[in-house]
C-alpha cells in the first residue's frame, strides 16, 4: 500500500467524520459518529497509541526474541495486557506475536471511541476495528488482482464489534510468506483476526491452496469468516456477504 494509503478514500460515509492519527510507524484512519465526534479525539487517540507502542517496545527490549518470533511463544508472567493478547492471538493462529501488533493497537483505540461513539472505525495498515448501527461495505484492496477493488464484504450492524483483518504477499511491507494478493480473516478479536490473516495468507502459493487454506481457518477458535484473493479467484468461508463495488 502506498505511503498515502490511498485506498483511504473509500473508507467514506456521510454519517460519519474522519480523522488520521500518525505515532512513529502507526498510521491510523478513523471515523466515528458524526453527532459523537469531539475536537479532543486526535490527540486522545495519539496518546492511546503512543502509551500501547512504548508498553510493548519495553516489553521487547526486556524479551527481544518475542520481536523476531514466527511461530507460537509463552510470555513470562508479568508480561503487560497488550502483549499477552498479542502473544494468545499469535499462539492460536500458530504464527509469532508480532503478526497481531497492528490489530492490537486498533482495538485498544476502538474500545476506547466505543464508549463515546455509537458507530466507530479504526483502520490501522489494513487491520480494522468495526462498530456501526447500520450496514457498511467494506471494499478489499488486492494489489494487481483484477478483484481489487471490484469486491467488498458487506457487514451488519449485528456482526459487530468486529475485526476484519488483512494480509497480503503482494502488498505492503508486511512479512509473508505466500503471494495472496489478499487474505481477510473476521473475529471478534482483532488481534486474532490481525494473527490469522498472516497465517492464512502464509499458506497460499498457488491456487491449490486455497481450499487448504480455508480448512486451516476453520480450525481456529474465534474465527468467523474468511476471504482469499490470489490472482482472479475468489475463496471464502463464513460469515463473508460479497458485493460488488
């Protein structure tokens, strides 16, 4: 995704007013009830990120190997709450966890708007926080897949609070080690959800995957719903209401 993320501009609702929050490497679109919206949320929001990214970097300056890890890890008791999330999303996905960071971050902003905002969006590099009270598309960004942009997933206001997370092989600087242009995972938790879109899209080389890769997902507890897009194809399973854009 580019360093303007312009998908952004389809993040777009007349019901709604957006802003952006920028700490160090977290790049955060949010929008919140129209009616709900306060001139104090940026810089609320600015310090929740901040106050989640300086807990988990001194985490990792005292258990550095949690920073590198790829697959599944204990954390030592003591570890803070962020990082115990990060670290539970990881171990039932079956991937490091690192690979839940941006979904923790979102949620922990989400939980936060929640209680001030009937409706709330939190969309941080792919990785989204979903509360609304009515029916919202969510169009899915595939690089070079002639898909991109021409499908979205429809959500209802009864799906959510939800997490609707995204990896790619294709796209963006996230680490993978598959070429989907896209895998998008829904749960409750968004670390979960951020956790299981990495180790879905891991999966897929090829189109043979697919399948394989939706019986993975199947298997993960809190898991709801998954997509894959590799190339011109479509796989989906769950609570997944296509549209096209």
């Amino acid at each position: 995704m580019s360093g303007r993320r312009l998908y952004r501009r389809a993040l777009t609702n007349s019901r709604l007013t957006s802003f952006t929050v920028q700490v160090k490497e977290s790049d955060l679109w949010i929008a919140v009830s129209s009616q709900s919206f306060r001139d104090t949320f940026p810089e609320q929001v600015e310090s929740i990120v901040l106050n989640s990214r300086n807990v988990i970097e001194a985490f990792l300056k005292e258990e550095p190997h949690f920073a590198a890890a790829l697959e599944p890890c204990l954390f030592p008791p003591g570890a803070p709450r962020i990082m115990r999330k990060m670290v539970v999303a990881g171990n039932k996905a079956g991937v490091g966890p690192m690979a839940a960071v941006a979904g923790a971050i979102a949620e922990e902003v989400g939980f936060y708007l929640a209680k001030k905002s009937t409706e709330v969006i939190v969309e941080n590099g792919g990785d989204i926080y979903l509360k609304v009270v009515e029916p919202i598309r969510m169009g899915i960004y595939a690089g070079n897949s002639p898909l991109s942009g021409k499908i979205a997933l429809k959500m209802e206001p009864n799906q959510t609070p939800l997490g609707i997370c995204t990896s790619s092989g294709t796209v963006g600087p996230s680490f993978s080690f598959g070429c989907a242009d896209a895998a998008a995972v829904l749960s409750p938790s968004v670390p979960l959800a951020d956790a299981a879109a990495t180790a879905l899209g891991n999966r897929v080389k090829g189109i043979t995957d697919l399948e394989d890769a939706l019986d993975f997902a199947r298997g993960i507890e809190g898991i709801t719903g998954a997509l894959l897009v590799f190339k011109d194809k479509v796989a989906a399973w769950g609570a997944i209401e296509l549209e096209r854009v």
